[in-house]
C-alpha cells in the first residue's frame, strides 16, 4: 500500500494513501491506538484553545483519543457525539451532516444527559481533520440548540479549504 509521511510535533507517521473519491488521493491519519502520534496532536493543538473554554466537544471516532488527551491536559471534561442511535439514548438532539469526506450523509446524535453538560458552556469543537467543514458545521448546530456558545473550532490537520473559520496545526494534501 501506498503511504505518505505526516509529521506532528516532531512524530512521524507513514499513513495510508486512500482515494475515497475517484481521482483524488488522501492520506488516511488515524488516532486509535498510537498514543505517541495522539499525544504530540494534542500538544499541538493545546495552545490553540482559549483560556475561557470550559468543555470540549467532538464526534466519534477517530477523534476521540485526541479530545480525551487534550481534556486530560487541560482538565476539562468533554462530550463526544455518536455515529449512531444507541437504543439507551433519551430525547438525543439529531443532527444530519453531509460530510465530502466519505462522500454520503451522516448523522450525530446526542443523548440529552450530554446535551446538558453543554448548557451555558462555552464549548470548544475539537476535530482530527477538517475537510469540507461540514462536520464541524453540525456539531456547532448541536451546540446551539444544547444551549451552549462555541469558542472556538479547532482540527489538527486541515484538507483542502473548509466551508468555516477553524484553527489549525498543519495541512494535508489532497494528491
Ligand atoms: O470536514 P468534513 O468534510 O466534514 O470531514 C471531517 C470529518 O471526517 C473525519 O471523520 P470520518 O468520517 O473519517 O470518521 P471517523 O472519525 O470515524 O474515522 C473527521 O474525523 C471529521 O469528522
């Protein structure tokens, strides 16, 4: 398999090249289970959430090592939106996406017991990468109608040119 050099905080990866759209070929970073590669993200990306943040919120799945880091540095809690309904979820706020990334719509989904903790928080979007925006458009919808303020929106990587403001620590190419 094809794979391509990324470098964060002086760690080096060699990720997958995947093509998830004909014609246009991207390197496939992923958190789980490396937390030396999570850790030096989070580092990264730690200067970058302001001193007022007081929660931090992000999706399943890849960027959930990430956000545990970083809110582990930080001591702050977090809350992570689903990909899925879980039969246990009561009154979840359902936010539908439609991210480029994979080409297909999505949806989040938010049990209400952690819809709550966002409730007058000035909340923090932490994501893995940022492509279209899309992703981070819907959580920060989700925010709103939970009640919270978002802050600031933050991705280590960055993927081509987001449809939203978003800080961010380096840039990968689409090839
Ligand atoms: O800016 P966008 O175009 O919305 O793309 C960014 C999204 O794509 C990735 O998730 P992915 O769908 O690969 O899911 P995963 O985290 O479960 O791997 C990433 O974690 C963001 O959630």
């Amino acid at each position: 398999m094809e794979t391509y050099p990324i470098t964060i905080g002086g760690v080096t990866r060699h990720v997958p090249l995947i093509e998830p759209l004909p014609g246009r070929r991207i390197p496939l970073v992923e958190f789980l289970g490396d937390p030396e590669f999570t850790r030096a993200a989070a580092e990264a990306l730690r200067p970058l959430v302001p001193k007022e943040a007081e929660i931090l919120f992000t999706t399943e799945t890849s960027p959930i090592p990430l956000t545990h880091v970083l809110a582990e540095a930080l001591g702050l809690p977090y809350v992570v939106a689903r990909r899925r309904r879980r039969p246990y979820m009561e009154d979840p706020i359902i936010q539908e996406v439609q991210t480029l990334t994979l080409g297909v719509g999505e949806v989040l989904w938010l049990d209400r017991r952690f819809a709550e903790k966002l409730l007058n928080q000035r909340v923090v979007l932490v994501s893995d990468v940022v492509a279209s925006g899309e992703t981070l458009k819907a959580m920060e919808k989700m925010v709103l109608r939970a009640g919270g303020h978002v802050v600031a929106r933050l991705a280590v990587f960055r993927q081509g040119t987001p449809g939203l403001a978003v800080d961010t620590v380096a840039e990968l190419p689409v090839l």
